[in-house]
C-alpha cells in the first residue's frame, strides 16, 4: 500500500477528523519533498517519527518554561531573569 491509499487509511485508523490529519500530512510530505500520490509506508514511518521528536520537545520545552515561571525557588528566579 502507498500513496493516497496509504494516506486514507492512516487518517481512518487515527479516529481524527480527515480534514485535520489530512492536511498535517500533506504539510510533512511536502515539506520532506515527497509526493503524496507515492509516499511509502516506510517514508511516513520516519516522518511521523521525526514528527513526534519535533512535538515531544516542543511540549517538554513549554511544561519547563511553565515550571521555570511559576518556581517559587530563589536559583530558579535567578535562571529565569536571565533567560529573559
């Protein structure tokens, strides 16, 4: 299976609405230069992968900027002063 098939049945077994999942998709393949007519279970695989890395580190980094903000620790003050 590959290509535009490939792509429907990956957003059916999300449970996410087509348009949304769609459109996330097409966005990755296109950036990474593929086709989606021919994209590869394979080729999705690894972007979705380095897709997941980009959102967990995005996430990791928001929750300890959050953490850093709210510290009512007196080192933790000091290292958010000077992040900013």
């Amino acid at each position: 299976m590959r290509g535009t098939e490939l792509l429907r049945e990956l957003s059916n077994a999300t449970g996410l609405p087509d348009d949304l999942i769609g459109e996330e998709l097409s966005n990755l393949i296109a950036n990474a230069g593929l086709e989606s007519e021919t994209v590869t279970v394979d080729e999705i695989r690894e972007l979705l992968g380095e897709y997941l890395q980009t959102v967990l580190l995005e996430a990791k980094s928001t929750i300890s900027e959050t953490e850093l903000e709210n510290s009512s620790d007196p080192v933790l003050e000091i290292a958010q002063i000077e992040i900013k």
